[in-house]
C-alpha cells in the first residue's frame, strides 16, 4: 500500500460514521468553490459528519429499545435528549445563520436532582444504619457519572451522540466523551418525569440504575474496629464487647489459625479469624460493625417518601380527585451513626470526651 493509499484509509478512520441518508447531501456546497475563489476555511469531512443528525429509524429504534416509545414519542425528543450544550458553539462555528437546535442544557441538571433524590430516599430506607458518608458513596456508585455514562453506552447512545470536546478554562471543566453520555439517562428521567409523572421516573431509576448490586461492605473502613465497636455499644445501651477464642489450629506451627468471637453479654456480635489473635480479634470487630451497617430493610417492608405523588399527569402538588390518596408513615428514627472512624472526623469523639 502506497502513501497516499495509507493516508487516504488513515483519514476515513477519522471520520465519525454517517447514516446513508445523510450521503444525498454530500459534499456540502462549503466544500465547493468556484475556480480563483479562496474558501474562508478548508472543509473538514470530520467536522461535516459530526455535524450531521442520525437518521429518525435510529432514534425510535433507541426510544422502543430501552421502552419508552410512549414518552419519547417524536424523533425531535429523543435527539434533543442526546444533544450535549457543547454541540452549539461547533454548530454556531459552522451554521452561523441558522437556528440552533435544542439541547438537554436544561434536561441533565433536572434529571440529575430526580436521580440523586430517588437514590437516597432508596438507600437510606433499605439501610437505615448506613454511615452518612457511606450513603453518599453509595448513591454516586448508583446513579453518579461513571455510572450514568455506562448505562447510557448499554443504552446504545453512542451513534446517536452529538457533542464536542472542550478544553478546560477558568470559568468551566472540561466536556470528554463520558460527561456528554451522562448527560443522556439524566435528560430523560427528566423528560419521563415532565411527560408523564414523578413515580414513573422513579421507576425508570429503578429499573436501569438502583437494580444493580453495589458492594457496600467494601466501601466501610474502619482505622480501629474495637473502639468504634465500642462507640456503637454504648449507644446501644449495651454491655461492653468481649473478644472470647472459639476455636484454633496449629498454634505451634508456622501457619496458625485462630476464630475469635466478640460478645455483648450473652448475644455473639461477630466473628473472626486470622493468622494471630491480634488479626482474629480485628475481623471479628469488623465482622460485628458490618451487622449492623449492612441491616437491610426487607423489600415488602420499604416505604418511599415519594410514593405519595401522584401517577397520573400534571403537577405533583396537585392531586388527582379520581387517584385513590397514597398514605405514607415515616419510620422510626435509628441511632446516629458512630462519630469515630465512620464519619471521616473522629477528632470529634476526643474533644467531646475532653469537655
């Protein structure tokens, strides 16, 4: 293969696919000049395909493939939902006389707020012991950016994207790939939400984003378990935690095994083992601390607070006369969460106990 070969197939590698309805259109009359006439900027097939809109067989295609073919119901929707703000200034760049096409500037930030309120009222009625600053990860390991941009590629967003890059300035961050694909499932929780109500938004977030399994338990670390144990059986009102050896093995030998259980009175809290007793007594605090953390609400027993709202269109404030009105009883509030090692400030414990 000759230069200009490689560089001819190197060049349409570049250039971003093209559905073929857009091909009658191509080339544009910029890449056309009349003979002795300079162009004011040399024509750009990247930017020209980047441009293009995807055909509307793709975008109904993408509305009855994730299943709202009923609230994404025009083509027109669906592409605004998968136009990222940072599209306009290419667009103005090259069109500068036509209207500018409709973004999900508006969209993202609303879905975004619904999102994050499903997610919380979510996680802190499944559980409810669950340290402040471990709900918070757990909530941006739900519905957060990476994972709003791998929902969106399992979507099949990506064809159907159009966004640019932009650098980082002093006013704003800069826009990559996986924050123009967040923005997507964020635009239409917000269109599901305006187009038909706030608990069928609810349950599109549940149904693409707060099914998946998160791991909770790596996400709690503890720098002492014992004295946070200890923190958290106070609070209880409970006896003080004994650590007790149930069982071991081959303490004589170079690979020792050692099974502590830590007691309060007569109920066993956790269990652990390790190579020492030092390591056993550490996991089995752990292991107790975990317990209670991870007690999960069962999924008959889980009460939202946004399961007041109505279902039927219209504003949430207001009432449907003909809707049956949905009760709601809060819970009962559950100890604060454990000041030393859970919340990120254990020098509060200390001050506290020095007054």
């Amino acid at each position: 293969m000759g230069h200009v070969s490689k560089r001819l197939v190197t060049s349409a590698a570049k250039i971003a696919s093209v559905s073929t309805a857009n091909l009658p259109r191509f080339p544009p009359k910029e890449a056309l000049f009349v003979h002795r006439e300079v162009p004011k900027a040399p024509f750009s097939p990247e930017t020209w395909a980047t441009l293009q809109s995807p055909p509307s067989s793709a975008l109904s295609a993408f509305s009855h493939r994730i299943g709202l073919a009923s609230v994404l119901a025009t083509p027109e929707t669906v592409l605004q939902a998968c136009t990222h703000s940072s599209f306009l200034p290419l667009y103005r760049q090259q069109y500068p006389h036509e209207p500018l096409p409709a973004t999900n500037a508006q969209l993202a930030p609303l879905g975004n707020a619904l999102m994050g309120l499903f997610a919380s009222e979510y996680i802190q009625a499944a559980y409810p012991y669950l340290p402040t600053r471990v709900l918070k990860a757990a909530v941006t390991a739900h519905v957060g950016p990476q994972t709003c941009a791998s929902v969106a590629q399992e979507m099949g967003v990506t064809p159907l994207l159009r966004w640019h890059r932009a650098p980082k300035t002093h006013n704003r961050p800069a826009v990559l790939h996986s924050d123009a694909l967040a923005s997507v499932p964020r635009s239409i929780t917000a269109l599901v939400y305006k187009n038909r109500s706030l608990p069928s938004a609810r349950q599109f977030v549940h149904s693409y984003f707060l099914s998946r399994e998160i791991d909770l338990r790596g996400m709690i670390k503890f720098l002492d378990p014992k004295k946070a144990l200890l923190e958290m059986v106070d609070k209880f009102q409970r006896e003080r935690p004994k650590s007790r050896l149930l069982k071991e093995t081959g303490r004589f030998s170079n690979s020792p095994i050692y099974v502590v259980g830590i007691y309060s009175g007569a109920d066993q809290l956790g269990e652990g083992f390790g190579s020492s007793l030092k390591m056993a007594e550490y996991r089995a605090a752990e292991d107790a601390l975990h317990r209670v953390y991870l007690t999960r609400t069962p999924n008959h027993l889980i009460k939202l607070p946004s399961s007041t709202f109505p279902l039927g269109l219209g504003d949430v404030f207001k009432q449907d006369p003909e809707s049956p009105e949905t009760s709601y009883i809060a819970p009962e509030l559950t100890q604060a969460e454990i000041m030393y090692s859970s919340s990120g400030r254990s020098s509060v414990l200390t001050s506290r106990r020095a007054e």
